[in-house]
C-alpha cells in the first residue's frame, strides 16, 4: 500500500508541477505577445481586432481576412498588410478563442464563426468586403459566403481546408484535447511543454518545401496557441472541421462571389486536390491557381499573387495564371525540410490537378 500511495504521489506531484510549468509558460507567452488592436463584445465574445480604416481614395474594396488553424491575426497582417494599407479598409482579427480573442459560447463551428465576423464587420461599419481566408481560415470564408452573400463582394481561398478527406483523421492530440476531462487535463499539463519543444520543426513542416521566414514564430505570435485554452479551442475546430465539412461542401454551389483559390502542390498540410480542387468545382466560375512547389503559406510565400487574386474579385483586370508562373519561378529551387518532412500522398482513385 505504501508504494501505492507514493506513487499516487508522485504522479500528484509531476500533474502539478506540469501545471507550474505551463502557467508560467503561458504567462511568458501573454507578456511576449500583448495584444496589438483594439476589442469589441460581440454576441458575449471579446474579439480582438485591427482595423485599417480605408484612405480617402481607395481603389480596392475592403478586405477582412481570416487567419486558419493554430494562428492569430498577425499571421496574415505581417506580409500582407503592408501591400495593401493605403490601397483599402482592411480587417484582421483573432478568430473567436484564438491570440486574444474570447471563445464565447457560440463559436464552436465555421458557420457562427462567420456570423461572428459578420457581427464585427457591422460593429465597423463594414457593410460588405472581399473575403480572404487561409487553411481552415477558408472553410469559414466558405460559410460566411454561402449564409452572408450580401456583405460578400469575392472569396479568396489561400491553401483551404473545405471538403471531407479520407478518412477524416486529425492529429492524435487534437482528438484527445476535445475529451472530457482528460483533455482539459492535457492540454493544462503537456501541451505547453512538448508543444514548444515541436513547434520550430512543426513550422518547418508547413512551410515546406519553402523556407520559414526569418523569426516567423516569434513576429507573428504562434506561441500564443500553447495557451491551455486556445490549444482546446484550437482543437475544438480542427476535430469539428470532417464533421462540418461532410455537412456543408454539398452547399458549396450556393455560393455565387466571384472566388479564386491558390494552392501548392507541395501542402503538406491539407489535401489540396480535394479541398481546392474540389472549391473550383463546385463554386461556379471560381479560378484555381494551382502553384508548383509551393506548400501551404501562400500568405507569406505568394503575397504577390495574393493581393493579385484579392484584385481580381474586386473587379481588375489580372492574369492569375502569369502570375503563379512567376512565383514557380521564385521558389523553383527550393527544397526545405526535405528528408523531413513528408509530401501528402494522393489516395488511390484521387487525381491531383495538373
């Protein structure tokens, strides 16, 4: 009995010492990583924002982008604001539960996420905008075009995660962070202290084939996800996202914006001839810019084909295709964590687009 209760012990004492580690952890990453906006409660979530009001001679519409799994509004405001303050209105923010935006009690899917959006474009007085969103950012894109059409002027799709993929799998820890009570065990013990430990080759991996951009975690506040409560709010989304989009892609001919999606055929990430593929199927006249050797991050790896694409559904006049050409050109040679990091293996039956 006596070697019971010791170790019972220490067990009671490692949970607590993990405990320990990750709230000072989490305190280091909150002083790191303040916030950078200003704040808005809307519908009981405390959403953080930036908001670049539009110049006076503005020649693009306003844009409202939506950061995807793991991230925060700077992910996208970092490379992209810069192309295009002076030229349009512009929104970033953190998706609900997400840098330092509240969780709320309604925004457990990509649909009451875009009504979320939604809420603060009218909290702004935005009263319809060019939507961009990146990796599970576009499966919430899809949502907000399909149920808000009318504050939809065009859809940009940056390597989206949007249709149903075989077998629906996740990462184990994502799965495991949405169960009762062992997950929220998890994610206040280890998810801090190993999440830190695989973060810089976990980065390598999305960015691959291409390089990380120097100083990219640390700039754009990706340890702000190490936090237990946006791990598990992180977590909630991603292990939803099969469920939802089993429900929804059939929905995708609803929407009429004019859409474009950018897509690498080096994603590491998602299945990109089934989610963008599938978006260019089934969102009549959409575009599908399909980019060689480019992996996941086309928000920093192709900001210039980005904005390129966020014109084109404005309204201008852009050879998309041209463009993709010159950015294959760019990162022609580029190889990183090769050995590392494996390539998305396209099921059997499946055909990835050429």
């Amino acid at each position: 009995m006596n070697l019971i209760y010791a170790a019972l012990a220490f067990l009671m004492a490692l949970i607590f010492g993990f405990v320990g580690v990750t709230r000072v952890g989490s305190w280091l990453i909150e002083r790191r990583n303040p916030p950078i906006g200003e704040f808005a409660d809307i519908d009981g979530a405390r959403i953080h924002y930036v908001h670049v009001p539009a110049p006076a001679n503005a020649e693009l519409p306003p844009i409202v982008f939506i950061h995807g799994a793991s991230a925060n509004l700077r992910d996208q405001m970092l490379p992209l604001r810069p192309l295009l303050e002076g030229r349009a209105e512009i929104l970033f923010f953190d998706r609900p539960g997400h840098g330092w935006s509240g969780r709320g009690t309604n925004n457990e899917n990509p649909s009451a996420q875009a009504n979320t959006i939604a809420a603060l474009m009218d909290h702004l007085g935005i009263r319809n905008a060019v939507i961009v969103g990146h990796s599970f950012g576009g499966v919430v894109t899809s949502a907000f075009g399909r149920e808000h059409p009318d504050k939809t002027l065009g859809l940009v799709f940056l390597a989206p995660a949007t249709h149903p993929w075989p077998g629906g799998a996740t990462a184990w820890y994502y799965d495991l962070t949405t169960m009762p009570v062992l997950g929220w065990l998890f994610s206040e013990t280890l998810t801090y202290p190993a999440g830190a430990l695989q973060m810089a080759d976990a980065t390598t991996c999305v960015f691959s084939p291409n390089k990380v951009p120097d100083n990219y975690l640390s700039s754009a506040s990706i340890p702000l996800v190490l936090r237990p409560t946006a791990f598990r709010a992180n977590a909630t989304d991603v292990a939803g996202l099969y469920r939802y989009a089993l429900a929804t892609a059939p929905r995708y001919a609803e929407i009429k914006a004019p859409s474009v999606v950018i897509s690498g055929d080096r994603d590491k990430v998602v299945y990109a001839h089934i989610h963008s593929a599938g978006l260019a199927r089934d969102i009549a006249g959409a575009e599908l810019v399909w980019v060689h050797n480019l992996g996941h991050k086309p928000d920093w790896i192709a900001t210039d084909l980005t904005v390129g694409a966020i014109e084109k559904v404005a309204g201008k006049n852009i050879d998309l295709q041209a463009m993709a050409r010159t950015v294959e050109a760019r990162i022609a040679g580029d190889a990183y964590g090769a050995g590392r990091c494996a390539d998305i293996k396209v099921p059997q039956g499946e055909l990835a687009p050429t």
